[in-house]
C-alpha cells in the first residue's frame, strides 16, 4: 500500500518551512564545530605549503581567508538547495512485505524491526487532516532514533494505514505500537549536544594529525633511501626544506620515529577517547529523550493501538 501527500501540505511537517535566517542557523549549529575543523584542517595544509615554497605568509591571508570559509559556504549551499527541492517535493510512504519506504528521506527504507512506534496526531488549526509520524532507529536497534512524518486525510487515508498495520501486525510483521492522540504534540527537543560536537570536531583534528604519525613510525624504514626511487609528492627543493628542518631538531632516523612512535601514539589515543565519549554522551541524551518522550504526562490524551 501507497499513500501520497501532496507538497503543498509540507508546511505542516516540515519544520525549515518558512526558511528563515533563525532556521538556517539551528541546522547549521549542530555541524559547525566540524566545519570549524575542515576549515582549520584546509588553513594548515596552505599554510605548510606556503612555508614549503618560502611565500610570504602576510600575501597569503585572503587565500587563507577563503580556505577558512569554504567548507561553511559549500555546506550552506548544500543546504540550501536540498531543502528547497524538499519543499517542493510531495511525501510518500508505502508499507511492503519486508520494510517500509518514505520519501523523501535520506534513509528511505527501513526494515520492519527497526520501526518503534507509529503516530497518529490531530493538526493544530486544520480540520481533516491528521498527522503521521514513523519513529525508527537508523542502524542496529538501540542506536539514533530518527523521526519522519507525513499528512494525512481524515478519515481515509489514516483508516487506510491502520488497516495496513494491522493486516501487517496479525502476519507477524509489524510489531511497533500505534499511539493516536488526541491532541497535537510538542515539538520534540533536539537531543544534540554542543560538548559532545565538540569533542567529535577534536577527535577527528586528532585522528588526521596522530594517525599519520603512527603509521610512519611504526613502518618507516630508518635506512638510506634512494632519492630517485622516492614517491614522494613534494618537489626536490620541497623535501631539501623539509630535510633540513628535520636535521636541525632530531640527531638520527632513529630519534624522529620515535619521536613519530611517542607524539602520534599520544595523539591517537587522544583521539580514540574524544570520540568514544562524545558517542556515549549522544547516545545517553538520545536514550533520555526518547524515555522522556514515551512517558505519557497526560494518560487521557492518547490512546495505544495494542496488537489483536
């Protein structure tokens, strides 16, 4: 079974309807600390290279200044054209034997198991129209929960669907719970938390500087290598620069892979446990707020459709 919405209705689910300033800001904050780091990660490599080639640091800050604004810009404009072709884009849901389709999504077929509950709710100021809501882990069960909804007719289209639910339900399929409620429900607090995109943004500036690092002291070769037998991208004069540099502040091979082994072993695992906490700390408010969200605070306003 197929139901279609038409675009025309988005402005009762979408939430980036009307596209304001404010809503471009509250769907960039949430990735901004990993922008800031792509924006630093791409600052570093023009200003290595510009140290490699003896350029004039002060002649190279408008560059500087466009690398910095870059992965914000492409991001924003991403954004931009994404949501706009959403808006224009009708909603549809279809309940097959082995998962349900929505579109649009970005991940646009989920499998029965993974769905936890659907939601039937009354729209604000809109007689006829009901609200639906599909509440689904993306992934294994017990990770991030994500939430799509759609607009229904009344009573058609919603008879329609229970009536798919439970055809669905009685051949063992579907076990999530239906809750019809009787009144609109509050907007669902985002469960994002700005420490925890933080510590990711970090542990990813770790990762690309401590990896590195490790690996080239773990498996480097402290011998003599053949210049002409090198793979390396830098230029002649570039690996002079770099040779130099290196002779001044290590004595042999042996003391800079160390140095490699000790700083990028350091920074890895400096790394690991910025990432590990910053899943745990999502995790824990994505388990929060889903249990805040199926306490019912007002038992009479809803009412659960039970398995027959």
């Amino acid at each position: 079974m197929q139901i279609e919405q038409s675009a025309d209705l988005n402005k009762h689910v979408d939430p980036s309807i009307p596209l304001t300033w404010a809503v471009r800001w509250q769907a960039l904050r949430p990735g901004l600390p990993l922008l800031v780091c792509c924006s630093v990660l791409f600052v570093e490599q023009l200003l290595f290279r510009s140290w490699l080639n003896d350029r004039n640091i002060i002649s190279e800050l408008p560059l500087v200044f466009v690398c910095a604004l870059a992965p914000i810009v492409l991001v924003m404009a991403a954004f931009e054209m994404r949501v706009r072709v959403a808006h224009r884009t009708k909603r549809t849901i279809q309940l097959e034997p082995k998962r349900v389709s929505i579109s649009p999504a970005k991940y646009n077929r989920i499998a029965w198991k993974q769905v936890i509950a659907w939601r039937l709710e009354p729209l604000a100021d809109t007689a006829g129209l009901s609200k639906l809501s599909v509440e689904y882990f993306r992934g294994k069960k017990g990770g991030f929960r994500r939430e799509w909804s759609m607009v229904l007719r009344q009573p058609d289209q919603e008879h329609a669907l229970l009536s798919e639910l439970d055809h669905f339900r009685q051949l063992g399929t579907n076990a999530a719970q239906v809750v019809q409620l009787s009144e609109p429900r509050r907007p669902k607090a985002s469960c994002w938390r700005m420490g925890s995109i933080m510590a990711l943004a970090l542990s990813l500036w770790l990762f690309v500087h401590g990896v590195p690092m490790l690996v080239v002291g773990l498996f480097q070769p402290t011998g003599h290598r053949d210049e002409t037998e090198s793979t390396s991208r830098f230029t002649p004069k570039e690996r002079a620069k770099i040779q130099k540099t290196v002779t001044r502040f290590f004595s042999s091979p042996h003391q800079l892979r160390v140095f490699f082994l000790v700083v990028g072993g350091q920074i890895t695992v400096l790394g690991a446990g910025s990432y590990c906490w910053a899943i745990f700390t999502l995790k824990k408010a994505n388990s929060l707020a889903s249990g805040s969200e199926s306490s019912p605070d007002a038992p009479s306003s809803l009412r659960n459709r039970s398995p027959r």
